[in-house]
C-alpha cells in the first residue's frame, strides 16, 4: 500500500529537518575553522574564484584552460585539507554530514527510495498497524519453547508437542522471510493459548522492519469497523478510512476470528474483505480457536470456501502457555 499524502508529507519534513541542521552545523563549523585557521578562509575564496573559472572555460570550450584550472583546484583543496589535518581537524570538517550519507538526507537515491527512507516508511506503518507496544515484547527474537511438551507423542505424526511446534514456528519465520516473492494467506488453528496470536505478531515485526504495511485487528474491531461505516454518525469517516486500510493494506491479520458478533450485514461484509483483498492478489493472516468444522457450522459456505481454497492451515497444538506461566508465576 503506498503512503498517504498525509504519511508522505510527514516524512518529507522530517528530510527537510535533516537537511536544515546539517547545514546549520556545517555553517557553524566553517566560522569556527575561519576564525581558527584564517588560511582556511583565504584559500575558499581562491577555490570559488578558480571553480568560477573552471565553469567559464567549460561553457567556451576553452580546453586548455580549463584543464589548468582543474589542476589548480586539485592543488588549492589539497592545500586545505592540509592545513585542517595538521592543526587536528578531520579533512571534512567543514562538509555537511547527514543523518544518511548514502541519499544526503534526501530519501531518493536517483528515482530509488533510500534504505531510509524505507526505514521511515516503516515506522509510519508501524504506529498505524496497532501493534507498536505489543511487538517489543512479542516478536521471533523473544520466542521461547520452554512451554512444549518434549516428552510424550501428541502430534499428527507422532512427534511431540515441541517438535510439532518447531515445525510450526519454521514455516512463520518462512512466510515471513519470503513475503515479498511467495504472498499467500495463512490460517492458524488451535486451542486458546497455544500461541496463535504471538505467533501472528512475529510475522507482523518481521515484515514492519521492512517497510510492509501490515493492519492488525481482532474480529470483533473488524465488526465495529463495519458496523461503523455504514451506520455511524459522527466517526463514520473515521470508521471509513479504517475500512480503506483493511481494504487495502499489504497483509491484514485478523485475530481471533470467531468471537465477533455475527449477523447477515457481518457476514457478507466478511467475505466481500476476504473475496476483495484476493482479487487484489493482497493477503491475509487469520488466527482462530475454531476448528474447521466448527468454522463450516459458523460461517456461510462462500466464506469457507475462500477459507480453505486460498488458506495454508497451521493447526497449533499444546497446552495452555497463559495458564503455564501463570502457575509458573504463582510458584515463584
């Protein structure tokens, strides 16, 4: 999704900020070194004059002196870059130095978004995704497998709880790593507390570093979102820029699908955002306590079958890690 006008013009100012403290301290930085060094001074004005010189002579073609002139800008700048070093100055000193040297604080390198520009543009996505706070603490650096079950057979295979769960936890870190050239949606399945929505959260961080905008809301927010937009007063328009996003957004996690509020206006609206964002070729991560069997008996066969036609299934498995850590907590 690209940037709002709104997004767009922020980080733009934020380059404008840049660009005027860089040329205060670069200005600053030159009176101090002209009332150190008045050389310095001398020989600026000389570099000027022959720069001066250098433009006329390429202008008139006249070669030869311009090549003079060129030989003598080499021999003035190195006479400067002298003179700072030997009295304990860096020999750019009194160059401007940028937050980014690679774009000069810019944010385009040629026509090409600057990486930080990227970076800038990611932190617009993330204070909107809804997840900000929660990401330092959830994400796949936090990760910890002390809460399987290494001991007795429970997955579909045989395995058990921690193996199964590894499994489960490599193909995240995949989807993610490989989100811009492999898009598809996914569906995780299980039991409250087996790690569903921590796990959509890693997805989450990993794509917001670089730059994805991702739209995070529980089911019962995407019922609100509609609710609101059709029969809001006040905040319909607040209700309607929230749908846009969830219409448009390059991955929307749905939490927790199955305990919203369900009626005939929910669940079309449902499917048209389902329906809509795959002909668009934009993806979903959905995240559910529900089995499918329970999801058939909840929703209409359309929403289903966009469901499990276009869904990868990750069905978690294991005990409740919320219930474990609180006894855990209560021991200690």
């Amino acid at each position: 999704m690209a940037l709002s006008n709104g997004q767009y013009g922020e980080i733009m100012r934020e380059y404008d900020r840049r660009q005027l403290t860089a040329s205060r301290e670069k200005q600053e930085r030159i009176r101090a070194i002209y009332e150190a060094l008045p050389a310095v001074k001398r020989l600026d004005g000389e570099i000027a004059a022959e720069s001066l010189e250098a433009a006329r002579s390429a202008l008139f073609k006249k070669e030869k002196q311009q090549e003079m002139s060129k030989e003598r800008l080499a021999f003035l700048r190195e006479q400067k870059r002298r003179l700072l070093v030997e009295a304990g100055y860096p020999a750019d000193y009194m160059e401007a130095r940028f937050v980014c040297p690679d774009c000069q604080d810019t944010g385009y390198i040629g026509r090409e978004k600057c990486r930080c520009f990227k970076k800038l543009e990611a932190q617009q996505y993330l204070e909107q995704s809804g997840l900000k706070g929660i990401l330092e603490k959830e994400n796949f650096s936090t990760y910890s497998e002390e809460y399987y079950d290494n001991s007795l057979p429970a997955g579909p295979n045989g395995e058990t709880v921690l193996a199964y769960m590894r499994g489960i936890v490599k193909r995240c870190r995949a989807y993610a790593e490989n989100f811009e050239t492999e898009k598809g949606n996914l569906l995780l399945t299980g039991p409250s507390g087996t790690g569903k929505t921590f796990l959509t959260h890693c997805i989450a961080r990993e794509l917001l570093s670089r730059g994805t905008d991702v739209y995070y809301l529980t089911a019962p927010e995407l019922a609100d979102v509609v609710a609101g937009r059709r029969f809001g007063e006040k905040e319909r328009d607040e209700f309607a820029a929230r749908y846009e996003r969830v219409m448009e957004c390059d991955l929307l996690i749905l939490d927790d699908l199955g305990t919203e509020w369900m009626n005939a206006l929910i669940g079309a609206e449902l499917f048209n955002c389902l329906n809509e964002r795959q002909l668009k070729g934009k993806v979903c991560v959905i995240s559910t306590n529900l089995s499918i069997g329970k999801l058939s008996e909840r929703y209409s066969e359309r929403i289903l079958s966009r469901i499990i036609g276009h869904y990868s299934l990750l069905e978690l498995i294991g005990a409740d890690i919320r219930i474990q850590k609180s006894i855990k907590s209560g021991r200690e």
